[in-house]
C-alpha cells in the first residue's frame, strides 16, 4: 500500500472521530471542520518530515485541540482590536470611503514620520524614551536601570520629546 493509500485510510478512519472530538472543544461546526482539514493538509504536506508515532489519533487530537484553541484566540483578539476601533472612532463607520482611505493614509504619514524623527535622537534619547513610553517605567525606575540620576533622565527625556515636536509639525 502506498503512502496516498495509507493517508487516506488514516484520513477515513479518524475523520468522524477527531471532528466530534473538535466540536467538544468548539461547538462550531464550520471552523472545526476548517481547522480539521487543515491539520490534514499540514499532516500531508510535512509527513516526511514527521516524527514516527504510536498513538496517531491522540496525537492528532492534540494537534487539532491547539489549532481550534488558537484560532479562537486570534478570533477573541480580532474582536477586540474591532471593538475598540468603533468605539474610540465610531465616526469611521459612517465616513465616507475617500474620507477613510485619507485619514488612513494621514496617520501612515505621521507614523512613519514618528519614526523618522525617532531615527534622529541619540541612541540614549532613544532608549530613554523606550523606556519611558513603551515600557512605562518611571523616571526613578529609568535612574536605577540606566545608572543616572533621575534628574538626567528627565532632562534627557524633556529634551527629546522638544526635538520631537518640532520636527513632526506638520
């Protein structure tokens, strides 16, 4: 028997079995039966390269348990990434699409301008205000980490978001 023979049988076999399984994880029919032709498809494309296993259908549960509960994190944070776009801006579900693409690509243009900017601090002014803004640590926090006094960092901190200003007036 060949390999496409074997896959298949094993594909039969297990198929019933592993999606009743999956909808015990999720009671959603589609994206079970989605994800269990995926992790078919996977397994076909990578069999060469796969370890030899005893246990097959346990393996494949797990397999296809950590695909479904990954695909509904990325669903859970699809959501909410959605949910705070409409409501910190609920007026770009009414804007027109040429008003929409122009405010699109206005907050491209500050952000690559942003980091042009960035690109002229001082490697320190840099680091600080990662630190600072990224890492939200305090300027105490920043002393301790960068060895300087917490006034240096201040100042440094100050004196880069005053270059930063003046260079992203549009």
């Amino acid at each position: 028997m060949g390999e496409k023979d074997a896959f298949l049988n094993l594909y039969k076999g297990l198929y019933r079995g592993l999606a009743g399984f999956g909808l015990r994880v999720y009671g959603d029919a589609e994206m079970v039966t989605d994800t269990l032709n995926q992790v078919f498809l996977e397994l076909w494309e990578k069999h060469d390269k796969l370890p030899r296993v005893e246990q097959v259908e346990a393996y494949l549960r797990t397999i296809l348990k950590r695909k479904i509960l990954k695909r509904i994190a990325h669903e859970a944070r699809l959501n909410k990434a959605i949910s705070v776009i409409v409501t910190e801006d609920e007026a770009l579900l009414e804007m027109p699409y040429e008003e929409l693409i122009v405010k699109i690509q206005s907050d491209e243009l500050v952000k690559s301008s942003l980091l042009a900017a960035l690109e002229k601090l001082t490697p320190q002014q840099r680091k600080l205000i990662q630190l600072r803004f990224y890492d939200g640590l305090s300027y105490e926090d920043l002393a301790k980490r960068t060895q300087l006094t917490v006034r240096t960092a201040y100042n440094t901190i100050y004196s880069a978001l005053k270059f930063l200003r003046t260079q992203l007036k549009f």
